[in-house]
C-alpha cells in the first residue's frame, strides 16, 4: 500500500465493480447468472434455501487499528457461514454489499476481497451479487449467505428436549483473549510507537480473534453419522447467551459442567495472565463461532467418536432453570452476559 | 416523537429486535421458518431463487432533512424489489441490516420499520431476517431481496439483439425533478426557517423521489400475454447509462427517439422551472426504478396493449454505435451521465 496508491475515482463506479470481480469464479453448478447482472440465479435442485445476514462496522465490530483487510474480509464471510452452519445447512452463496470512505485506496480493497474470496474458496461458496457504495465515514460490510438444506432437516433453536445431551464443537474463549491482547498491544503502541508487539507465541488465540472458521466440517461430520441435533445455535456472543437463546426458545432448562468446557492450553494461559477466569472467557466472551446443540442421549456413543465435540452438560426441565455445575460442585444461575451492543 | 422517547438501550439488543418484529406476518407458503434464528428456510417449489442485495447510507443514498423515515424503510424495499423486477422475477422474501447511531429513538426506527413493512404487504414479500447493529455515525441499510421464477424464464441485460424494439415502463425523469425540488426547499428552510415549503401541487414528482414503486405489474403484465423481453434492465441511473449496459453487455447498439420518451406533465413543467432539459432528466436523472427492455419487433402488438409500456427506440448493430435522435431530427452519441458515486 505504500508503493502504490489507485484512487477509486479513477476506476469510476462500474470499473470498481468490474476489477473487484475480475477474479471472481463460480463454484457451484447450481449458479445460473453472477455478478454483472441486476440479480443472481440459483437453481436449488429441489433443496431448502436457507439465507442469513450480517453487517459489521468499523468502530463497533472491527478496529482496522490491529484488523488486516485480507482477515476482516475473510471474517466478515465466515461468520456469515456459520450462521448457516447453526441451521445444519450447507452454505452455498453470499452477497456483499459495502460502504467504503474516500481514504481507502483500491489496493487496500483489493486486500478485503482477497480475504472475502479466499473464504468463498475454502468453503466452496459462490459470491453471486452485492453493491458497493461510497460511504461518508467509516468502512461499512454487510454480507447475506444463502445455503441448502434437504426438506424438513434444518435445525432450529427450539427443539431441545429434557434429557439431551449438550455439545459443543473446538474450544471457546479464545477469541476474547484474543482480542483483549489486541487491545493490549494497541495501547502500548499509541502509548509508545517505537515498541513492537511480540505476539509470536499468540497465534492460536490470535487466529480465533481474527481468522474465525465456521464449522462446516461438523455440520458434515454429523450428517454422515445421521446425527441430527435437536436443537443448534453458533457462538458469537458467549456460551451462556446462546445457551439461554436455546433454553428460551425450547422452553427448557439446563445444567452445564463447568469441567467440561473445552478451552484451549493458550487461552487458559492468556487469561490467567490477565487475571480473567478463563470460565467467564468460555461463557460471556464470545466470537468464537463454534456450534453449540442438543443430541437425544442414545445418540452419545456416536458423538464420542469425535475429537472436535465435547458433551459439557444437559437440558433439564425448564422449572429448573439455567445453571452452571463448578468445579468445586456450586450450583450457580447461568445469565446472559453476552455483549449488548446498544449499551454505553 | 415529540412525545415519548423511548431509548434503544433500554430494549436490549435482543428487545429490540423482538421489538421490531412483533408484527412481521409471513405470507409465502414456501417460509418454513423466519425472523428468530440463525436463518431463515424458504421452499422454492421447484422454482429458481433469485437474490439481490443494495446498501442505502445517509449523506449519500438520503438526506434525512427531508426524507420521513418511513417513505425511506419502503424506498430500502422498493429499490431491492426492483432489482428482482429486472430480472422477470417476483420477488418473495427480503432480509434487512440496519445500523443506527444512539440519536435515533425506538419511535423513529418503528416509523422506518413501518414503511419497510408497508412496502412488503403491498408487495406480498416476506422479511425474513437481518441483523440490527449500533453505528458510530449515520444510518445505514442493507437489504437483500430474493425472488422467484420458472427455470430458464429469468431476462439478463445480455440478450438483446438487432431490431429489436426499446420499450420502458412509465415515465422518466420525475424522481430526479422532485429531488431537485426537495434540495431547493432544504436550501430555503436552512435560510430561512420561518418559511414553510409549498409543495402541495409537487406530489407526483415528490412521490417519484421519496415513494418509487418495483414494477412487479409489468412483470406480470408479460408474463400473462406471454412476451418474454430478450434484455431488461431497472431505471436506478438514468435512461442512457441503464440502455448503455444493455448495449455494451448485449453486444449491440441502439437508436433512442427523444420524442417517445414518456414524462410526466408536471415533471416537464418542473424541468422548465429549474431551466433545465426535460430529456436529460429522464436521460440521466435516475431513480425512477421503471423497467427498461427490449423485445422482438414480432411482439409489437402485444405491447402497444398496455398504456404502461412506450416503445422509445430500436436495437442496431453494434457498430452502428447509440444514439438519441433529437426532436428536430438530429443525432446525437448516447453518453452515461448516471450518477457516479466516487466523484467528487
């Protein structure tokens, strides 16, 4: 970006769309017309549509301060997906549509679509239509996601049933230390420009912050084991939010063993260093975009057969309300402290 | 508004959302499942799914000094719709992301939400998901609108060919009158802010701006006396810049007649007022969201039915270039004056 620097005008609106796009091939056989049209064509082959979307924005979901673009537009896809993974869909399609300010250059664009088509490849999705406007201040995404289902086999929120057994997919909490090491190391930049951040021993949460993966694989990995969850949600506000989405929505109750949560060696160690439990990291930091469901108990012996899901507790009726088992055996009431994006 | 005020953040975000959606009735047979999860699920029946998706920002797409946040929450629809319209299709399901900064009150987002909601029963659509976020700095809309059509019955912008007639639905240049107008009154009031506009004889061309309608009955219209247009398009940039992209994708060129142009009599009244060419606002004045598109000579009979529909020009070879053929016989090269957002 230093070397170069194409200003948008240049290109005119039409020529920005054409050069973004120039790379842009579709996968799916299923897509009849892409990009270039006033619409895209999908030809579903008798499956479910199933179609999600989210915006982020700069300042209140990214800080472009420790955010490479090629990463924030692989993200900006991938939790797209993951919202059609919580269905037990198969993605297939998205659309994106920005908002961009005159101090970004078309190389730095150039460095967001390498990320949003890097994703699109690596999940086999198609990029199929969007808009890009300019916007007066700050960098606007905001990306719908179109996937497939057979009939009648998506799941929702609200099937858990008393008795199912609660799963989870990875490990959680390491996007929140993630990012509070972000934090950290832009502090101590503005606070001392000359210092360089040493976060090589950090990739691991660093990756969850900023590279998030939406579990495609388990969605498949539980399809071919004919294991159909009662009840499914993805993590991208905490553990114990998505839990209560569940509760709530199925009309039931839950226990959820502390010991149990699976959490990775380096975010336990990140949060310790930040005098965090690294428990409240698991329920309350979320963006770690793993799946949480339900499964009918005479489905654990095929669950155990995965090293990427762990059984961390149980649904109950609802009159027993919401709980979290500690390690020391305390019962305590699981809340919601899932980020709330409208508080000050 | 005056009133009561009733802060975003005392809903929640999740409040809010519920909030915002306690009167969404779905409509389509085929939604299986709509606001409330990670997704929705649409059945298509067998028909293919068309997607489209467009960002409206403040300062740039609207002005909020003069557009009722409701008629902007049915233009957010309406212009998606229209998209779907260009391609033949119905449209059936939308999904919208808003972001919004704290100056706005739930009243004034349930004023936009009511026009959004307006606009799908009018046009038999159902919303069925999005995301709500908080914004730094202005209101932003992203709408992605999906639609509905037999296999193979999808028109693009490619297919036009030689001879073929040039219709449009409707009238141009309104919606770029009534603008004009709207900033003019912007500009006294802020002068002047005792003086109280008069625009009670503007209400076509203020409708046409602040009000613009998809023209799913002239989808209709052609589907039930069964012309197929070879080339179509939907007015968002003007006449010129819109036949422009059929041309250059179809591989062909044209011959518009400047006096077939349809307008309204209260847009060229307008046009006189402001001193300015009544055909290069429907030229190059834009949002008029009217179907633009070409048939074979053969379908004449059929078109001149509809008192909707006037035939402006032919289709010629490609190197015959595109050309406006002026009231006093002369011709003139076809130029794309559309709006170019990254102009200064």
């Amino acid at each position: 970006m230093d070397e170069q620097r194409t200003e948008i005008a240049s290109l005119g609106e039409f020529g920005l769309i054409d050069h973004l796009t120039r790379n842009n091939e579709t996968m799916q056989a299923g897509t009849m017309l892409s990009v270039g049209d006033d619409a895209a064509v999908i030809d579903q082959f008798g499956k479910q549509t199933v179609i999600s979307s989210d915006m982020l924005l700069e300042g209140i979901h990214f800080d472009l301060a420790y955010t490479p673009l090629k990463h924030l537009g692989y993200k900006a896809v991938a939790v797209n997906l993951s919202d059609i993974c919580a269905m037990g869909a198969t993605p297939t399609h998205i659309t994106l549509n920005i908002g961009i300010s005159n101090r970004f250059s078309v190389e730095a664009l150039d460095e967001f679509y390498e990320g949003v088509y890097a994703a699109c490849a690596r999940y086999n999705v198609d990029l199929v239509g969007g808009d890009t406007s300019s916007s007066q201040k700050g960098f606007v995404i905001s990306v719908t996601a179109i996937g497939e289902v057979s009939p009648g086999e998506y799941v929702t929120r609200s099937g858990a049933q008393k008795n199912d057994l609660i799963c989870v997919s990875g490990d959680l909490g390491g996007a929140y230390v993630g990012l509070q090491l972000l934090e950290r190391e832009k502090r101590i930049f503005l606070e001392n420009p000359g210092v360089q951040p040493t976060l090589q021993d950090k990739a691991y949460i660093i990756g969850r912050i900023l590279k998030p993966e939406p579990r495609t694989d388990i969605v498949s990995w539980l399809q071919e084991k004919e294991i159909k969850p009662r009840a499914m949600i993805d993590i991208s506000d905490g553990l114990s939010s998505e839990l209560l989405h569940i509760c709530k929505q199925s009309g039931v109750g839950c226990v959820l063993h502390e010991d149990k949560i699976p959490m990775h060696n380096e975010t336990r160690e990140m949060a310790f260093e930040f005098n965090i439990d690294p428990t409240l990291c698991a329920l309350s930091g979320g963006e770690d975009y793993e799946l949480l469901f339900t499964i009918a108990q005479e489905e654990y012996e095929k669950i155990v057969l995965s090293e990427q899901i762990s059984v961390i507790g149980y649904i109950t009726d609802a009159a027993e309300g919401a709980h979290l088992l500690s390690r020391q055996g305390n019962k305590h009431k699981l809340t919601a402290q899932g980020w709330n994006a409208f508080e000050a």
